[in-house]
C-alpha cells in the first residue's frame, strides 16, 4: 500500500466518522427535545478532525499528563463535543441518549466536574479564549512542555465579547505559540447573520492585528483542515487562529444556512429526514 493510498484512506476515515458524529447529534437533540442544531452539525467535520486524527489524547486514560488540550468556549454546540468523544472512546455510544436530561453528564452545556475528559466548564459565551490561554502560559512557560497543544473552539457570533480580544492581546503578549483557536465561521448567531447583528468585518485583518498568526479553511475540507493545522503547529513565536468557514446546518438541507434553527430541534418526522440525508450525502437543489 503506498502512502497515496493510506492517505486517501485516512481522509475517507475522518469523513466516516464525521458523518457519524451528525447522525447522534440528530438523534441527541431528538431525544432531548431542545438545544441546538445548526452549529453542532456544522462544526462535525472540525471536531472528527480533531478528535479522529489530531489531538494526542488517550480516551481510556483521559487525564494522561502528556495530553493536547480542547476547551469549547461557544458551550452550546455541546452535542457534536459529546458526540465526537463518544465515538472516539471516552464513553459509551448509549449515554449520549441522555443528553440533558435531569442528572446526566452531558449537561446542555459541558460541565467539567461531570465528565473525564472534559477540560473546562463553558456557558458564558466569550470566556474560553482566556482559559486555554492561561492554560496555554502554564503548558509553554511553566512546565515547558512543547509537544503539547492548547486548543480551543470559538463561534464567530461570541467574537462580540469583548473578553475575546483581552485574551487574544494576552496570548500575543505572551508569545503562545502552542495555543491555536479555531472559529467556526458560520456567519449566524441566534438574532440573525452576524454581518447584520454585529458587522465583523475584516475578521482576518482584526486577527493579525492583534498579533496572530491566520489561516483561513473550508470547514468542511478534510485535507484542508489537517493542512490550517500542521501549518499553525509550526508556526513559531505567536499564537495562530484558524476561521473555519462552515454551513450551519451542514448536511441537512432544511436547516443548512438557517439562524432560525441555531437554537431549534427537529422533531421525528424532522429528524428521520435529516439522517436520511446525511447518511445519503445529499445537497440542496
């Protein structure tokens, strides 16, 4: 087998396993009856890359000290976080059936006291930027230890707190390079498209100038994923930040590119629709 051949095998992995990922948050947010639909689905390829191929982590021994880091600071998009742990080994494929209800470990919105591996508690938008950058100075300045990776998932729409850009000043003072955020860049948030609710603009220009480094991806392009990845490890001396342009809802065509169903769940009838069509890889018309 050449190295092609592994590759291609390896992309049609992830992608399987992405695919898997949309299938539970479907039935998760089916079964649960609320939460959030569009940006989980729309960050699934983000997060099969992550945790299929990326992270160095080790699912049945979660607190392993030479761990890479991952902190969701947009904590509403929980299920593709619980989902994408669940088939990669942390806990049973059944438990995410319980999503949300009265006692569970998969709370609406991660709770790190909860569940093994997990690294931080997300509710308020805007605040993870900040943890895994002082998480972040620990790992590179404290414990020197530069093998090890601080990762954190952002919304696009949280971008408005303005706890975001302390954080980003913070981590380009510092000279973070082991930290990389992502922003899933779908362009709504639950008032509308974020252009309208609050404009962002030249998200990439704002980035760099605050000092970090920038690479722009197809959320949904495997390959291109892993490539924004490897470039950001080895950028040295500052912080990177890779904007992941997504479709809410990817996968899914009555709900692909529809704030409306940022905070919706489908019904059955909903819902054997959407796994149809993702199990079927359909596109809207």
């Amino acid at each position: 087998m050449n190295d092609t051949t592994e590759a291609v095998r390896e992309i049609e992995r992830i992608e399987g396993l992405a695919r898997e990922i949309r299938l539970s948050i479907v039935t998760m947010l089916e079964q649960a009856g609320s939460g959030h639909s569009a940006g989980p689905l729309g960050m699934a390829d983000l997060m099969a890359v992550l945790y299929g191929s990326v992270l160095r982590h080790r699912p049945e021994d979660p607190g392993w000290a030479d761990r890479d880091i991952f902190m969701l600071s947009n904590g509403h998009t929980a299920p593709v976080l619980y989902a994408a742990m669940a088939h990669t080994g942390y806990f049973p494929l059944e438990e995410l059936l319980t999503l949300r209800r009265w006692g569970t470990r998969l709370q609406g919105h991660p709770e790190r006291r909860l569940l093994a591996g997990l690294e931080s508690t997300s509710g308020p938008l805007g605040s993870g930027l900040s943890q895994a950058a002082g998480y972040a100075h620990v790992v590179q300045h404290l414990d020197q230890h530069p093998d090890r990776r601080v990762y954190v998932m952002m919304g696009d729409g949280e971008l408005n707190e303005g706890n975001i850009w302390e954080a980003a000043m913070y981590a380009a003072k510092y000279r973070l390079h082991q930290l990389i955020g992502i922003v899933d860049r779908n362009f709504i948030q639950i008032d509308g498209d974020t252009e309208d609710v609050m404009p962002l603009g030249d998200l990439a220009g704002k980035w760099r100038a605050f000092g970090w480094h920038v690479v722009e991806v197809d959320g949904h392009d495997v390959p291109a994923i892993m490539q924004a990845i490897e470039a950001c490890k080895a950028e040295g001396g500052r912080p990177s930040v890779i904007l992941a342009h997504t479709v809410p809802g990817k996968g899914v065509p009555f709900m692909e590119g529809d704030h409306t169903w940022h905070g919706r769940v489908p019904d059955a009838a909903q819902a054997n629709i959407a796994r149809e069509a993702i199990t079927a890889g359909r596109r809207e018309p």
